[in-house]
C-alpha cells in the first residue's frame, strides 16, 4: 500500500508548473489526502514549503536523491 493517494510527475518542468500541477492534484482530494510530488527543478525545495504554508497543507516529507526531489503532502482543511 502506498503512503499517498495520487502522484505528481513534475519531472523535467520548471516553476511554477510543479507547484501549479500539484496545486491542481490537491483540488482532487479530501481533507488528509495525500500527494507525491516528483520533481527535478531544485527550486522545488523552497517553494513547495511555501506553497504548503500559504494554503493550509502539510509537508510530511521530502528527500533528495541526486537531481530528483520526492515530497509527500497532506491536504489541509
């Protein structure tokens, strides 16, 4: 069982398209569900965060692997 109710394939897009394509996954879901976005803009880092504080969702992780960044976000009320 996955840890994550829809992926986001950001790869190889450049901001804002991984923030705007995971902003429009979150409209899909209830409360406390969860996306994994994938991405390889390092700007995702800073803005992913960001864009979690501004509407309310929660950063349950992020790691790192080379150029490839993997990030679990749960859907705020």
């Amino acid at each position: 069982m996955s840890d994550y109710d829809l992926e986001v394939d950001a790869r190889g897009l450049l901001c804002p398209l991984p923030i705007l394509k995971s902003d429009q996954a979150m409209t899909t879901l209830p409360t406390q569900g969860k996306i994994c976005v994938l991405a390889t803009d390092p700007g995702i880092e800073r803005d992913l965060p960001a864009w979690c504080a501004v509407n309310g969702h929660i950063l349950v992780s992020m790691t790192q692997q080379g150029r490839h960044w993997r990030a679990i976000v749960e859907k705020g009320s």
